[in-house]
C-alpha cells in the first residue's frame, strides 16, 4: 500500500482544505473559484404533491428482502445505474438495524448473481477476513469461520445467516464470492485466531522468496509479538513497553523487505502482503494514539489506512474483478461538508469516511454508494447499548417522510441524476435520518448515490453461532 500513500495524503489534504473554505463562506465569494453552473435552478419550491407523484414514477418499488428470493426483476433498476462500476459500497444507518442487513444481503447475491461482482469487502480485519477466506475454500463452516472474523454488531447477527450458508455454498461453486477485510485492526474475539497467526504467515511468505530477514537473530521476538497481538484481537491490546521498540523497528524492516519483494512475487501476493505490514503499523499507532485519548486522530488513521486497503483491493489483489463493500453509510459517503442540523447549525461527521478518500482516487465513475432510510419501526440493541430504540415518524417533508407517503414498503431510488425541471428539487436540502438517525439537513446527491428505502426496521436479532472459540 505504500505506493499509494502520496496520494491519499493529498487527496485529506485538499478535502480538509474544501472543508474549511466551505464552512467560512460559499464558493462563489472565494477567488479563483466558481459556484458551479447548474443548468435549472435547484432552489425552486416544488409542491409536495408533485414531488409525490415524481417519487412514485422514479423510484423503484423493491418486492423482496428475503435472502432466498431470486426473481431479480424488481432490481433491476438498480443494476442499470450501477452499469459498469466496479465497486459498489453498501451502508446502513446504525449497526442495529436487522431489516437493513437483510435487504443488504439479498443486494449482495443479487450483484454476484446477476452482475458478476466476486468479492465481498467487509469492515472487517484485514487479516482476519483473510484466514476467513481460507477456512471457507478449506471446507469450513462458515458461519463459524466468517463469524469469528467480522466485528460486532454483524458477528452475532441472526439476519446474516442466510447469507453466511449461501457463502459456504458458494466455496464449493466454480465461481465462489471472496472475501476480504479493511480493518487494520483486528476484530476476532480475542483468543479465536490461533491456528493461522500472522507471524507464521509472514514467514513462510518471506521464505518463499528467499527472504533473509526471517533469518535475522530478531525475528522470533518479532514473531512473537505479532502472534500476541492478533491472539488478542479485538481488544487492542499495546505489547509491554519492554518489546515495544524491538516491533516497532521490526515492522520498519518488514515494510521494507515486503517493498523489495514486490519486484519479485506475483501482484495479489505481493500487494497483500504489504497491505498487512502498513495494516500491523498504523494499528499501533491507533492503539498508541487510543492510550492517549487521541480518539479522534486515531479514527483519522484507521480511516487512511482503510481508503488504502480498498485501493489495493481493488487495483492491485482483484484487479479483474468486481467488488462489494459492507460497511457504514457514514464510512460509505462521498462527501463530508454541507451538513446541517434542522436548525441550520453546521455538523461536523468527523474524520473523512474511507470511500470518500478511495472513491478520490479510484474514480468518481468506479464508485456506487448506496444509503439506507427507514420510515417507522424500532432499532437496537448495538447501536443503542442495550436498548431497544423506537423511531418516531419522520416530518412529512424528509426523505423519510416522503418515501413513507409514497406508500411503497420498499423502494430504491438513484439520487445522481442529470437535473430536469421535474427532478431539480432532488438537489435541495433536505432532511434525511441516514446517518445515525440523527436528522440532518443536506443535498443529499452529494453524499450517495441512491437512496434504500424499508418502511418498517426491525431491530438486529442475535445469534451465538459461530460467535465465540
């Protein structure tokens, strides 16, 4: 991944930049820049029986959430906008959201049947969801495998279980969809990673290019500590403050000898194993920055490294292939400025999420980012702690309350359109609970690409399968 950090550094650099600009003062009234010209003015006031009646015909009721429907036609639509992007990058609001994951499941078989998508990219560790991956084309149950490797709330989440059985059918295809993580951290329980541990991984890499470096009188403490810290898995843990040197600089030679070995071992290997020693580095800086109750500069780090990993995913590892991404519409979203509470008070979503970074670098027009709004229900518990949160019913004229009104249960719309007289009210501010129900105030074509639509959420359900040791 190093070769790609020039670049994602400039890229945080000129969209902090955008954001400070943005927040002083508009566009227009900044030298050497331009408001940018839209064709039909967006600021119009549309009556909101027209923009009913525009809904209804422009959007796409969805008939099915169920896993095990495959009558594709009523999305469809949704693979004529994508066309032929190559990422698509699937959000939800909370973590506690049980209908989201299952309308995101059936999304996910839908694009590997019907579109040829053969990757499936989780928030989840980078290396965990790589041991994952061997464990399912070894043979393993993978509910219990996938399970181990993905974080919480989705590790326990009874709503996945469809799709988890499907994937184990899938390994045994002839066109198996593969998995892969962007965490830098690692997120198994702690104790679960045993069998494959990165040290040993490494070193067999290392040696089967006739590195030296595993010769080095060094390398069993390196070894040692790196098994340490993927034993301990999602608790963070920081190696004692006696071997935090030694891993330190033994990461450095690592990066370099990885760096040298890319001219030598075939792309996908050689892009993996790098992406792992930038992924083991930036992991303890975060858990170092953590300690220190840098929150927020640590999120930034793990948002870096994570735009990186998709990167290398994506042009490097699967370069011919197509590839979804599980993740948080709040990572997903493709801008970060122009938000407001109700009220008009700016809101600050913190560190840039990691699609918008890659999509930066990928290309505006690889990148399909889709959000998720629910009009009624309840969500919880993961997002909430441990309650069980309702949701009031949105004011009629937010993108909840409308796609509500439009009387559908479940629909898709395609935010990114050219603008027309019927459809320039979609560029409007608006409100919309996509982000953690909280209701914000933004053009939302800026931040997504299409709208998901459940009329009801349910709140995530929980499982014990394949959770634990």
């Amino acid at each position: 991944m190093a070769n790609h950090v020039p670049l994602v550094a400039r890229v945080r650099r000129v969209a902090l930049l955008g954001a400070l600009l943005a927040s002083a003062c508009q566009f227009s009234d900044i030298p050497g820049f331009q408001q940018p010209q839209l064709p039909i003015d967006t600021t119009a006031p549309r009556a909101p029986q027209d923009i009913l009646a525009w809904l209804r015909d422009s959007s796409t009721g969805v008939r099915s959430l169920a896993f095990d429907d495959t009558a594709w036609s009523d999305l469809e639509p949704l693979g004529e906008v994508i066309g032929t992007r190559r990422v698509v990058v699937l959000g939800e609001q909370s973590g506690g959201d049980g209908t989201t994951l299952q309308a995101k499941a059936r999304l996910v078989r839908f694009l590997h049947e019907r579109l040829g998508f053969d990757v499936l990219v989780f928030e989840g560790g980078w290396y965990d969801l790589r041991v994952a991956n061997e464990q399912l084309r070894a043979g393993a149950s993978t509910p219990t495998s996938l399970r181990r490797a993905l974080p919480a709330p989705w590790r326990t989440s009874a709503e996945l279980e469809p799709l988890l059985r499907w994937l184990e059918t899938r390994a045994r295809s002839t066109r198996p969809l593969q998995l892969a993580g962007l965490d830098p951290r690692f997120t198994s329980p702690s104790g679960s990673l045993t069998a494959q541990l990165p040290g040993a991984a490494l070193e067999t890499y290392l040696r089967r290019y006739d590195s030296r470096l595993p010769d080095d009188a060094a390398w069993p403490a390196l070894r040692t500590a790196l098994d340490e810290v993927a034993v301990a898995g999602e608790r963070h843990i920081r190696v004692d403050s006696a071997t935090q040197p030694a891993l330190d600089a033994g990461l450095q030679q690592l990066r370099a000898e990885t760096n040298r070995l890319v001219n030598i071992a075939p792309e996908p290997e050689a892009a993996y194993w790098r992406g792992l020693v930038s992924a083991l580095q930036v992991r303890e800086l975060w858990t170092a920055r953590i300690a220190a109750g840098q929150r927020d500069t640590a999120e930034v780090l793990r948002q870096d490294e994570m735009a990186e990993a998709l990167v290398t995913l994506v042009q490097a590892i699967h370069r011919e292939q197509r590839v979804i991404v599980w993740t948080s519409s709040a990572l997903a979203r493709r801008s970060s400025v122009g938000v407001t509470s109700p009220g008009g008070t700016t809101v600050s979503l913190g560190a840039l999420g990691f699609g918008e970074t890659a999509r930066a670098i990928l290309g505006d027009d690889q990148v399909y980012a889709i959000a998720f709004l629910a009009g009624s229900g309840s969500y919880g518990p993961f997002a909430t702690g441990t309650a069980v949160r309702p949701l009031v019913r949105p004011v009629p004229e937010s993108w909840d309350g409308l796609f509500l009104s439009a009387g559908r249960p479940n629909a898709f719309l395609h935010l990114r359109r050219p603008i027309t007289l019927d459809n320039a009210w979609l560029y409007q501010r608006r409100v919309a609970r996509a982000l953690g129900y909280q209701q914000y105030n933004a053009s939302w074509p800026a931040f997504f690409d299409g709208f998901f639509f459940t009329s009801e959420m349910t709140p995530i359900s929980t499982t014990t399968a394949g959770a634990t040791r």
